[in-house]
C-alpha cells in the first residue's frame, strides 16, 4: 500500500503528519458553501434533481416494493417522504427503500474514476437527516458536495483494487460518504465526523455475486449504505467513539476492501484546508441510458454508426466491441430478467442496433422477448482492447466495428461517453429525463415544482419546502 501523508505545521513551526482519515474529517467538518466553486454548486444541484428523478422511477420496481413491505411487515412509520410513495417511513426505513429505489432502475449518476455511484447514497441519506431538523438549501446543497467528494475520492483511491477482490463499490464507498454528509448537514466538529467515519466503515459491504447469480440484491446495496451511514453520523453525534484512522491503519478500510491504495487520490487537494480544498465532484456524470455504465461507449459509437451511416440492422452481420477489462465482464448473452439484461453488453449492443436507443421501457418484458432485438445478440463479441484497457480507469473507452452483408466495416472509437462531465447532458436534456421519470408517478404541477425548488435550491430558507413535496 503506497502511504502518503499530508503536512501541516503547528504552533512550534515543526511539521505534523496528519492521517488521511484525518485529512477527510477536517474537510468534511470544515466546508461551508461560500468554500465551493461554481461547478460544484452547479454539479450539486444537477445531480440532485437526477437523483430524485431516479428515486421517483425506482419507487415501482420489484426490489423496492419488496424493501418496502418488509418494512410495513415492521409496522414501521413516519414522517419521512420516499418519492413515489403513498406513505411516509423513519428515517432509517426511507433511507433504505430511496437508496434501493435510486439504484433499482440503473438510471443512476456516477464518477467515472472510481466506477461508483454517489447519488444514490448521499441524496437519500440527507433527505432523512433533512427531515429530522431545519435547514436551508446553502446547508443541504454543502452537505451534497461532502458526500460526493468523500464518495469519489475513496473510489478513485480504490479502485480496480476492491472491485478485482469482488466488492461492489457503491455500497462499500457510499456509507463513507452518507455518514460524512450527514455530520456535514448536522455541523459536525473534526472529532465527531472522524468517529462517524470509524464507525461507518465497519457497516461497509456489498459483493458483485449478482453478476454471475443474477438475483435482486445489487439493488439494494446503496439503501443499505444510506442507513447505514445514517446511522454511525447519528451514532458518532451522541458519542459514540470509531476506530482512529479507520481508513489507514492496519485491518482498516482500505487494508479490507483494496489493499493496495493511492493515498495521494483521497488527499489530494485538501491539504491546505476547506478553504481552498480543490472539488473533484464535477466530474460526476449523468446517465442518458437506462444501463450499465460500463456499457455506454459501446452503446454511443452504435447509435453514432446507426444514424450517421444509415445503416440497415438487418444487413448487419457482425459487431466487433474491444474494451477494457471490467467492462467485457459484462459481456454476458443473458437477458432473463430486467437487471441481466442492464448489465448485458450484448443485448444493450442489441438494443441501440434495432432501436437507435436505450431507454427504460426496453427492458421490460415484451422488450426482451422482441425478436428483431434479440436476432442480434449472437452478431455481438465484447472482448479486451489492450489500448482501452490500459487507459482505465482515465478513460472509460471502447473500439466498435460494424460489418454489414456486403462486406462494408464502419469503425467508432468512444473515450469519453455521454453524460460525463467531459461530454455533458445539456441541461435541457436532464430535464427532460427528469420529467420522463417523475411525471409518469405525480401531477404535471408537482413535478414542476419540484424542478423548480431544485433548480433555486440555494436560496431556499427551508429545505423541507422542497421535502413536502417528494411525498403524498
């Protein structure tokens, strides 16, 4: 493990080491909204309003109605909103079904570097700490940036390490990033935000099984996560004392779930304090489409193909993809059930072949059985590119050939896909996915208000403006 400590120096001018647990909570403990820059801000909100629209979706899928009457089997209730819901729960309970709610559809944001996904933690995690005390937006929004930048830093820290020992890091990085968001929200001290961190780290878990043994669960890691982290901040706050730096120290965070860790990735930046701390959050992306990430280079050059050449789908006879290491772990040819089908490179490379999208509802189940679709999954071979692999994680790249009956070969390259902070999704276009989730499960006029509490979310006096309206 490459260890690397920041420095600062004390009141006797001799330099003192501190730990990057240490670095963390002072940040996370520290920030205050006049420290971020525009981008983050912009980020923030963005990604909030994704969010939301995610748990909306996610709200009728079976997971998160599972989730839920396992709750209601609890007598469990409150007076939290869970977006799409006709009841309110705890906080613990809500922040569960909305975690489970916001992966549930893989519709999902994420920061490319550390192959995680922030939001579905963070935003459902504040909105129970949010309900239980006033705040206002300027509090809400800084607690976002916390949690993001707490989520990223450890993933890029990490990762490929946790993901090649078979964690799945959105739930293993996002309870970190949970606790440390709700200390920020309920203005923790460095102290307490380090004990939330200490304490948060041992509830950290989730195992990538759902990808060889299908099932449900990979849905339900980050509601995990977000009660989780809910938890050890609350827990933290009334005392409760976490190991000393958890993340570094021999059988902690990182020695468990990565072993060999860049220290410099999780500090860098936030050595001279919050008040210059350089945010790498906006460099989150956004999803265009309803599946894997790792699957969204291969999807954009096939689109690309498809519209620019014109191209017959039935005329195409073969399709080539080269691209790194994770992302051919998903070339798996089954479609059985709707998460199969999301983390299957073929039959997404199917998909945007014969539609020229990808998009929720061609997952469901008529979907899957289309055969004009699934004609073209054996057309499809996902193996490793050695120049895409090797770019991993700083590029997410992917190499497409398309050969057509005649003989014709129509080749795309795609480093940077759609949605990143590179490539963004206009904000037209977010709003327009915002609305294509959330309309379908609430009145025009109440989604609009909630577009439009977000969009001005830091000037609100009170955030629980914005909280009463993602209930009934």
């Amino acid at each position: 493990m490459k260890r690397r400590s920041s420095m600062h120096t004390a009141s006797n001018e001799q330099p003192v080491a501190l730990s990057p647990t240490s670095v963390l909570a002072k940040f996370a403990s520290g920030l205050s909204y006049e420290y971020i820059d525009d981008a983050s801000l912009n980020t923030a909100q963005r990604h909030t309003l994704d969010t939301i629209g995610a748990i909306f979706a996610g709200s009728t899928q079976h997971a998160t109605i599972a989730a839920a009457r396992a709750f209601d089997t609890l007598c469990l209730s409150g007076s939290v909103p869970v977006p799409g819901f006709e009841k309110c729960y705890d906080p613990m309970s809500a922040a569960y079904i909305s975690g489970t709610a916001a992966h549930g559809l893989e519709l999902d944001d994420g920061y490319r570097a550390g192959s995680v996904h922030p939001g579905c933690v963070v935003i459902p995690a504040l909105i129970s700490a949010a309900s239980i005390g006033k705040y206002d937006g300027k509090q809400f929004i800084n607690a976002v940036v916390v949690g993001y930048e707490i989520v990223c830093r450890l993933a890029a820290a990490m990762h490929p390490h946790s993901r090649y020992r078979g964690f799945h890091n959105t739930p293993v990085m996002g309870v970190m990033g949970a606790a440390a968001a709700v200390g920020a929200l309920r203005n923790f001290d460095d102290r307490q935000m380090a004990d939330a961190l200490g304490i948060a780290a041992s509830s950290a878990s989730g195992i990538f099984a759902f990808l060889r043994g299908g099932g449900e669960v990979k849905r339900t890691h980050p509601g995990q996560a977000a009660r989780e982290g809910l938890q050890a901040a609350l827990n933290a706050e009334q005392g409760m004392v976490g190991p000393k730096d958890v993340l570094e120290i021999e059988e902690g965070y990182f020695d468990t779930f990565a072993g060999d860790v860049n220290l410099s990735t999780v500090i860098d930046g936030l050595e001279n304090g919050p008040q210059s701390a350089k945010l790498v959050m906006a460099g989150c992306y956004i999803k265009p489409y309803a599946a894997c990430r790792h699957i969204h280079p291969g999807i954009d050059a096939v689109i690309d193909i498809r519209t620019a050449e014109n191209i017959d789908p039935t005329k195409v006879v073969n399709v080539d993809v080269g691209t790194y290491e994770i992302a051919v772990g998903h070339a798996n040819a089954t479609y059985e059930d709707m998460l199969s089908a999301q983390m299957s490179y073929q039959f997404c490379i199917a998909t945007a072949l014969e539609r020229g999208a990808v998009d929720l509802e061609h997952f469901d189940e008529n979907a899957r059985d289309e055969n004009n679709v699934i004609q073209h999954v054996p057309k499809i071979h996902v193996s490793v590119d050695k120049e895409c692999h090797d770019a991993y994680p700083r590029l997410r790249a992917a190499k497409v050939a398309i050969e057509m009956q005649d003989g014709t070969r129509f080749n795309r390259s795609v480093e940077d896909p759609y949605g990143s902070a590179g490539n963004p999704l206009p904000d037209d276009a977010l709003q327009l996915k915002f609305n294509g989730l959330v309309r379908p499960l609430t009145d025009d006029i109440k989604a609009q208000e909630i577009e439009r509490l977000i969009w001005g979310i830091n000037e609100l006096d009170d955030v629980g403006d914005l909280l009463t309206k993602l209930g009934p």
